[in-house]
C-alpha cells in the first residue's frame, strides 16, 4: 500500500475517533444557565498618552450569580484590559464560591465590552479550567452577555448585570 494512502487512511481513523469521543463527552455534558450581578471592587488605570481616551487598566471584580435551579455562588474575579475610545479588551480569572465551599475557577482570554450612551454590553465565552469539592475535575466552558450602567462619580467601575450559561462534565464516581 502506498504511502499517500495510509496517511489518508490515518488520517480518517483520527478524525473519525475525535468525533466520536468529542461527541459521546459532549453527549453527557450539562448546562445550567444562570443571572449574574456585578461590580468593582477596585480599579486602577493608567493613561497611554498616544490617544486620547486610551488607557491599560487593572481590576478586581465582585459578583452574585444565581443559578436557574435556585443556587447561588459568589464571584471574586480579577483582570487586566485596555480602554481605546469607546471599547475595552481584557482578560480574567474569577473563582465561583458555593454555600457549601465548592469553587469554580473560570478564565475569559478574550474578552470585549462597547460602550454606549447607557452604560455598555458585552459578551464572551470563557473556560472553566479547575473546580474544587464537589466540582473537582470539571472541564467545561461559559458564555455570558453582561449590560452595564453608566458609571456613576463614586464608583472605581462599571457594575452590571447579565446572562449566562456554564456547560459542563465532571468525572464519573
């Protein structure tokens, strides 16, 4: 048999097993939507000075979710973004605390906001990269639209509100 055709022939066997793992994982996956509510903590900027209006700044978030099945967690979250006229950039990690200690420790790589006259709206996909107690071993991801209210003199940041969903699988007992 030629070379040319057993490279074929390898590469559908891989293919084909990487769909179907992909899919019998993705099968057994949950999502479970939730409502968050946040806000700054504190933020630090830092003006470029090449432009006007841009800025590199430094945050640490707080947040209520409350989940669909009546749960509830608290997010401690933190990040660095940059500001360019009407739109920011950032990237976050943030830890979900549960009532009964368990944790969720989130990453969003990409993350982009534009303002409006009414404050702004986001949204991204982010990935859940450890969990603790009883979401040891989670894999997952998370998708969010967040708007946010017009920022008022007394405050560090922006607080808002939005939507979300976790998707996720954990490992059998």
């Amino acid at each position: 048999m030629g070379t040319r055709k057993m490279m074929w022939i390898l590469f559908v066997l891989i293919a084909t097993s990487a769909w179907f793992f992909g899919s019998a994982i993705e099968a057994g996956a949950e999502t479970l939507n939730y409502k968050v509510y946040t806000w700054v903590i504190k933020q630090e900027n830092t003006p470029i000075g090449d432009v006007e209006e841009h800025n590199v700044f430094s945050f640490v978030r707080g947040a209520f979710v409350v989940f669909e099945n009546g749960e509830v967690a608290t997010s401690y979250g933190m990040g660095i973004g940059e500001v360019a006229k009407s739109s920011f950039s950032f990237i976050q990690y943030k830890t979900w605390t549960f009532s009964d200690g368990s944790t969720m420790i989130i990453k969003t790589s990409q993350g982009a906001v534009e303002a409006t006259a009414l404050g702004g709206a986001g949204g991204w996909k982010s990935e859940i990269i450890k969990g603790t107690g009883r979401f040891e071993g989670i894999k997952g991801t998370e998708s969010i639209r967040i708007k946010y209210l017009p920022l008022e003199k007394w405050e560090a940041g922006v607080k808002g509100y939005g939507d979300g969903s976790i998707t996720y699988t954990l490992p059998s007992k």
